[in-house]
C-alpha cells in the first residue's frame, strides 16, 4: 500500500486527529491522493455524536468499497470506539481501530494483515497521548488552522456519549502548545484553539496554570496576530478570560459558551454542571465587556422529557440574552448513556418544530447583530482565496475585490447579505432595512 486518503467527520478535534494521522503515514513514505479510486488504503476518521452521523460513516464506506473494491479500508474515531463489531462487518472494511489505538495506526497498516475485520479498541480511559496537529479548516478556508490542544472530558452530561469514546480530559504541554503555535504564526494570521472541552485546559498539568495563563502566554511568547478561542463551557469563561479577551487586540471578541436548555429543570435531567441564572451571569459580562462581540451557543431541542412549558422557557431565556447566533440540535438518542433509557422520548416532528422555532429566532437575532455594523469598519482575516474575510466577532463578509489571502485588514461594511455582510463600494451605504439576494 503505497497511496492513502483519509476522510473527516465531524468535530475539529476529529480534523485535528486525521492531520496527525495523515503526517504519521507521509512520515512512513506513503503519498496522500485526493480520490478514493486512486487510494490502496481509505481512512474514514468517525463521528459518532448523532445518529444521523453514523448514518454517513456507513453510507460512505458502502460508497468507498463501490467505488474502489481493491482498497483497503480502516475505520477509525469517535463511531469505531463506540460500536466496532457493526463496522468491522461492512464489505471492505479490513480494520476498526478505536481511538484508544489511534496512534497505533500507522504500524498496523504497515504490517499489511491479510484479512477482514480486525478491530483494535481498548480501554478509552487509559488513553495519555494527546493525538494532534494543525488542520485547515474543513471547509476549505486556508487561512485559519486549528489547532486542538486538548482532548477528551471528565463530565458526564446524561444525552452525550463523547466521554465514552474519547476518555478523560488530557491537555497539550506548555512546550507544544507554544512551539506549535510559534511555527503555525509563520504562516497564518489567525490560529483556532480547540478542545473537546477546551476550557479544561491545564488541569491534568502540573501547577496551577489554566486556559486564560495559556492564552497570555502565547501572546507573549508568539507572534500570531489573532487567537480565537473555539467552544468553551460556560463556567470556564472567568472573569481573568473574559477580561483578557476584552483587553487583547490580538484574541478574536468571539465567545462560544454551549448552553443546550435554558429551562432548569432540563438542564438538570442533563445533569449539566449550572444553571439558567450562572449561564446568563457570564454571558451578560462577556456583553458588557465586549460590545462588539459575536456570542454563540449549542442548543438541543427535545431532550428527553421536554414538555411544551419547558421548551417555551427555554426559548424565552434565549430570547432574552444578547446572542448572536445560535447551532440548534434535535436530540438524538445515543446508546450507552443515561438519556436513551428515560422514559419521555419527544416525538420526533415535536423536535423537528422546535429546532425550527430555534433556527428562525437565532437568524433574527444575527440579522440584528450583523445591522449595527453597516457604515463601520471591522478587523477581518481574508480567506477564500481573498474573496471573502471572517471577522474578529464571526461574521463572514463579501470582497468587493480580491485581496491576498491570509490578511488582517480593517474592512468598510456597505450592505446586508442573507447571511453575512458586503464590503462598501464606492456607493452610499444602503438602507440598514435592505437584504441583497
């Protein structure tokens, strides 16, 4: 096996984990290809979050042993850990490899076994490496890598599997996170910290040193223009973080905090570690200290046992604080935790009206937070081959020309567009009430 692809689903840690997997084999002299009809060995890096994602780890690996019977093909991440007997049973697949022996990968492709179905998976628990490396954003945006820096989670939220396929939380070293860093500023503009719980960061490490003591490191020891922070959970946005990220020009006015339900007595069936009035304590300071800034969250819809008054409670508490944008889910029963055995389920078409009911409050609220920037300037990193640029507060804009790629420019906003915002011209600015197609 001389030639390899690997394809990603899912999360940027999986991103993360498919670039070291990809730097590992090149390491061992096999050549990356871009088709899978080129590839002798096909690595399909897993989600297993919804159901939905499993759904497409099975649909393309069917696809891949259509398109290509003579490749050989290795199913790894996240869906291999959780259920590898169901994968090692799909035509073509030679190898199921859980990511408690993700590392391993690259000795056992190398050893070449000849037949179907192995499956390497162990204990999740015992895992100590940190399995990483820059990435590129997945969909296709050059100009901002991602870099995770820290792994797995010791929560044990009732509807999530993750703890069970990625193990405890374990964090990149001072050393390689400011070496990896050092280098990726070279380069880039713009650099991603990622986690699967981010602001645990450092605990695993010795001292006292947490996400915020990184972060300042990092501006201090680097030159990388611009750090932006990806999801972090609300009780680890501190005072010191929120005020540093206020403070620094070079850290993106960005904060992702995941909320899931607005309604107590839901977040308490989640067994989520605080409540409506601690979540809006933190997102009315980040407001009150970045006025400027994009505030996001994750919101599920129809966990287990949502009743129509606490949904409406959770809607109104949304309603009510200063977001920006929102990534709304339809729960989705995952095997193996506490959720999938409540009684309760919500029928599936009362989920699918809520997350629209979600999905229509979130873009009004976008739509008003993108409005206030008509006529105004705003610090952005031009990507997409210079044709459009990403703010420092996550709102995408329309070039009116190409720029160079890579660049942090200060960008006059002229119009509205159905998702993000168009670069004035050399016209008066337009309506505030105006929407271009």
């Amino acid at each position: 096996m001389r030639k390899f692809l690997v394809h990603n689903f899912g999360c940027r840690a999986t991103q993360a984990d498919g670039a070291a997997l990809e730097g590992m084999l090149r390491k061992q002299g096999l050549e990356p290809v871009a088709a899978n009809a080129d590839a002798d060995l096909v690595i399909l890096n897993t989600c297993t979050v919804t159901a939905t994602a499993d759904d497409e780890v099975r649909q393309v690996t069917r696809r891949v042993h259509r398109e290509n019977p003579e490749a050989r093909i290795l199913v790894t991440g996240c869906y291999a850990q959780r259920a590898p007997e169901q994968l090692a049973a799909l035509p073509g697949v030679h190898w199921v490899v859980g990511n408690s022996h993700k590392i391993r990968i690259p000795d056992l492709v190398a050893a070449n076994a000849p037949y179907h179905g192995q499956i390497h998976v162990g204990d999740i628990f015992a895992q100590q490496e940190l399995l990483t490396a820059p990435v590129e954003d997945a969909a296709g945006d050059r100009s901002r890598p991602n870099l995770k820096i820290q792994d797995g989670c010791n929560n044990r939220c009732s509807f999530c599997i993750i703890p069970s396929v990625r193990g405890r939380s374990r964090s990149a070293s001072i050393e390689s996170a400011v070496s990896q860093v050092r280098q990726l500023a070279v380069r880039y503009k713009e650099i991603v910290l990622s986690g699967i719980n981010l602001g645990r960061w450092g605990r695993d490490l010795e001292g006292r040193m947490r996400l915020a003591d990184l972060v300042r490191l990092l501006l201090s020891e680097t030159d990388v223009a611009r750090l932006r922070l990806s999801s972090v959970e609300p009780m680890d946005f501190s005072d010191d973080l929120l005020r540093l990220m206020a403070d620094s020009p070079r850290i993106a006015r960005h904060v992702h905090a995941p909320l899931q339900s607005g309604s107590d007595t839901v977040l308490r069936r989640m067994r989520r570690k605080y409540r409506p009035r601690h979540y809006e304590d933190r997102i009315r300071k980040a407001r009150e200290w970045m006025p400027d800034a994009a505030i996001g969250a994750d919101v599920m819809v129809g966990f287990t046992g949502e009743t129509a008054a606490e949904f409406e409670e959770s809607r109104r508490f949304i309603e009510s604080l200063p977001f920006t944008y929102l990534h709304v889910f339809t729960y989705s029963e995952r095997p193996g935790t506490e959720a999938a055995a409540m009684e309760g389920q919500v029928p599936m078409p009362v989920r699918k009206q809520r997350n629209k009911v979600l999905r229509d409050l979130a873009a009004a609220k976008n739509a008003a937070f993108r409005r206030t920037f008509l006529g105004k300037s705003l610090s952005a990193v031009t990507m997409d081959g210079g044709r459009t640029a990403l703010t420092h507060n996550y709102l995408r804009i329309e070039l009116e020309q190409p720029r160079q790629e890579n660049q942090i420019l200060d960008i006059p906003i002229g119009v509205l567009t159905p998702n993000g915002l168009r670069e004035a011209s050399l016209f008066p600015v337009l309506d505030t009430n105006r929407i271009l197609a």
